[in-house]
C-alpha cells in the first residue's frame, strides 16, 4: 500500500517540479496548520484505537482496529505526502490544497471531540 502512494505521489508531482521555487512565507504558515491539525488528529486517533470498546475508527486507509505503530506510520506518511504535494504545487493550486486539508481536518478534529475523543498531549 505505502508502495502504490508513493509511486501515485512520484507521478503526480514530476510534472510540477518547475513550480516549487514560488514557496511563499504564507504557504510556510498553511502547511504548519496542517501538520499541527494532522498531529492533533493522530493523537485523537491514537486515543480512540486504545479504546476499542468505546470508539470505532471511521478514517481512510487505518483499517477497524489501528495499532498505534499503524497510526503514527500513517500520520508520517501523510505529512510526508501533503507536504511534498504543497511544495510541488503552483501557488494558485498549493492555497487552495492546503485550505481544504485544514477544512477537513478540522472537521475530523471537531467531529472526534464531540463523541468524547480527548487531545492527549
């Protein structure tokens, strides 16, 4: 599986190679938004998947169970690949990812905490 993403990342981004050197300061700021919405996420998660009496995981690619080494493997390489896909994208693009990715995390993070899933930190 991890095979297939990275070789689905590799030929999605070749093509936009040329568009990385437009990396603002404002894109610094929107990818730091989502790794931290991203690790607020997978500590939720990690959370959930100790208790597997009272919490089911819902999210795309973790499976019913997740261990926490599936989790925080997961996590990784999805902040990899979000962060790469940004880089690689041209700036018209690259805000509008990173905008959606926060909206949707945000609503993970938002949807976890009102069925009873704390922030450890």
């Amino acid at each position: 599986m991890k095979t297939k993403l990275a070789f689905i990342a590799a030929i999605t981004l070749l093509p936009l190679q040329a568009q990385s050197s437009d990396w603002r300061t404002s894109d610094t700021i929107r990818q730091g938004i989502v790794l931290v919405a991203f690790e607020i996420d997978r500590r939720q998660t990690q959370y959930a998947s100790k208790r597997p009496d009272e919490f089911d995981e819902q999210g795309f690619g973790l499976g019913k169970d997740p261990s926490s080494k599936r989790v925080n493997t997961y996590f990784l390489v999805v902040s990899v690949l979000h962060t790469g896909i940004s880089y690689y994208l041209p700036p018209d693009l690259r805000e509008g990812w990173q905008y959606v990715t926060i909206g949707i995390e945000a609503g993970a993070i938002y949807n976890n905490y009102s069925i009873g899933i704390k922030i450890p930190f």
